[in-house]
C-alpha cells in the first residue's frame, strides 16, 4: 500500500527524523532533486541555469519558526544577500520569505519590519517580495501584514502573497487582495488542515481552484498560477484564450525540480514559466511537504536514487 498523505506531513513533524535527514548524507541526497544546495551560492547557480531556459525564478532561503530575534535577523541577512546579487547579475529573479522565519511567532512588529525592511530593498533592486503563506493558523496574520505592507509608500507591486485553494476562505481572502492591486500566487496548498476548514477531496480543492484561477487571470493584476497538475494548467490556458487574456498578463510557477518537462514545453508554447527554488540546511520540513502534495515522488526518488 502506497504511503499516504497524511503519513507524510506527520513525518514532516518529526524532531528526530529531521535530525537524521538534515544531517546525513542520505538525506541530503535524496532531497537534491528538489531542494539547490544549502549555500546561496548554489541557488544562485540553480538560478542562473534556470534563466537560461528562459525561465524566471523566486528564491526561497529555507526556514521556518525561528526562536529568537537574533535569529531572525540572521534570516533576513540572507534575503538582503540575495536581492543584492539579484541586482548584481541581473537575474530574472525574485524571493519568497515566510514570516515565521522573520520573527512572527516572537513578535508580528519583529516580523513586520524584518518583512517592510526587505520590501524596501526590493525596491530598489527593482524586484518583488513574495510572502509565503503558512498554516491556518497564520492565515489571517499573513493577509493583514501583507496589505499594510503594500500600503506603505513606494510598496504598490512590490509585494505579494500567496493564496490556497483548499481553504474554504480563499475566495473571500481574494476579494480583499484584488481591491488593494496585490499580486497572488495561487496554489493548491501543502499543509495537513481540518475539514471544518479546507475542502477534504482533491476533487473539490481543484473546482475551488479553477473557480479562483477565473477570477484572478481577467484582474487587471498580474499573478502567478503555482501547479504541476496538467488538468488545471489545461483549465488556465483555455480560460485565457476564452477570455482575451494575453500570455504576458501571468505566469505559471512549479517547484525546482518537478516536471521540468512540463516546465520547458510551457515555455516552447509562449507561456511565462517561474520556478521556486528552495535552499538552505533547514530542508527537511520542505522536502517532506512536496512528497505529501504528490506521493508519487518517493517512487520517482527510488527510481532515481542510484543513478548518476
């Protein structure tokens, strides 16, 4: 029997398997498919070889739920080194930051001028923040710093959020965005919730997703549609074509190292294609993540394992 879903976001939690993968060999190599290295260095590499295919990338320094200030700020350090080599190589690029790893849990002021801070210096590196959504029980916290972030002064288009369909809420969520002009990334969603708050069935999650894709593509407001799922990229590019809406008006997003075939015939058809790439020694929680999203993975790993 195939493991399940649910078997793994519960291995997502475990201290002491985070422990054993994070610091074994094994673990680093089986995760090598999905996550650029731990340095920023290797992810800048990744995202240059990523923008030679003619693809655009966002960057993501892994990490979540720090336990204090100091390590907060070692956080957003990272985030500043990336913008400045962004600006410096002139990389088709932009960055992806979690507020739990800014500070959230120990103070949302923390988090907030970590967050302002790194907004501002996208800015001049004529770039764009994305902020990450997390669990449920940051939903809210995230949307609220989100827009009185994109309130500030010279922060109109230089931040974003991102928006799951398997929450019931996210249609509200978006109405709320699109009056501010805030760019979305819509993704399915990756964490284990319960019913009483997000659609249990695939089934449901992909409708609700269809239904949220149709109303951000004719916005005015340029947004990301974040799936590796064939029926619903389908789904997006019929309704564009239906609706008018040009190729440049969005972009699809994938993970670094998930159907890099889908990735490049997107792009042979004129689509604009961005790739998350994930780094960082603190990989694991993420790692496990992408597996429970798509099962399927671990038998692509083993497959793969031994090869060169």
């Amino acid at each position: 029997m195939p493991i399940s879903r649910s078997i793994l976001v519960a291995l997502s939690r475990s201290p002491s398997l985070r422990d054993f993968m994070e610091n074994s060999a094994l673990g680093r190599r089986m995760s090598s498919r999905f996550v650029a290295g731990t340095r920023v260095d290797d992810v800048l590499a990744a995202a240059t070889a990523v923008n030679s295919h003619g693809m655009s990338t966002s960057l993501d320094s892994l990490g979540e739920n720090v336990l204090s200030a100091q390590e907060a700020q070692q956080a957003a350090d990272v985030y500043h080194r990336l913008l400045d080599a962004i600006q410096q190589r002139g990389l088709d690029s932009n960055v992806s930051v979690k507020l739990t790893q800014m500070g959230m849990d120990l103070d949302p002021e923390l988090a907030f001028a970590m967050a302002a801070s790194l907004v501002e210096h996208a800015g001049a590196a004529n770039t764009f923040v994305r902020i990450d959504m997390e669990g449920s029980d940051y939903t809210q916290a995230t949307i609220d710093m989100v827009c009185r972030l994109h309130a500030m002064d010279g922060n109109r288009g230089r931040v974003g959020v991102v928006i799951q369909a398997y929450l019931y809420r996210s249609k509200a969520d978006i109405d709320r965005l699109l009056s501010e002009g805030i760019r979305i990334r819509l993704c399915k969603g990756a964490y284990q919730e319960p019913e009483s708050l997000a659609f249990p069935d695939k089934a449901d999650v992909d409708k609700n997703f269809v239904r949220l894709m149709q109303i951000l593509l004719p916005s005015g407001v340029y947004h990301g549609i974040a799936t590796h799922d064939e029926k619903m990229i389908e789904a997006t590019c019929r309704f564009a074509k239906e609706r008018g809406i040009q190729q440049d008006q969005f972009e699809f997003q994938m993970l670094y190292g998930v159907r890099r075939d889908l990735q490049r015939s997107l792009v042979a058809a004129g689509y604009r294609v961005r790739i998350y790439i994930p780094f960082g020694t603190e990989w694991y929680p993420y790692f496990m993540r992408r597996l429970a999203e798509r099962p399927a993975n671990l038998l692509f790993i083993a497959r793969n394992f031994f090869r060169q």
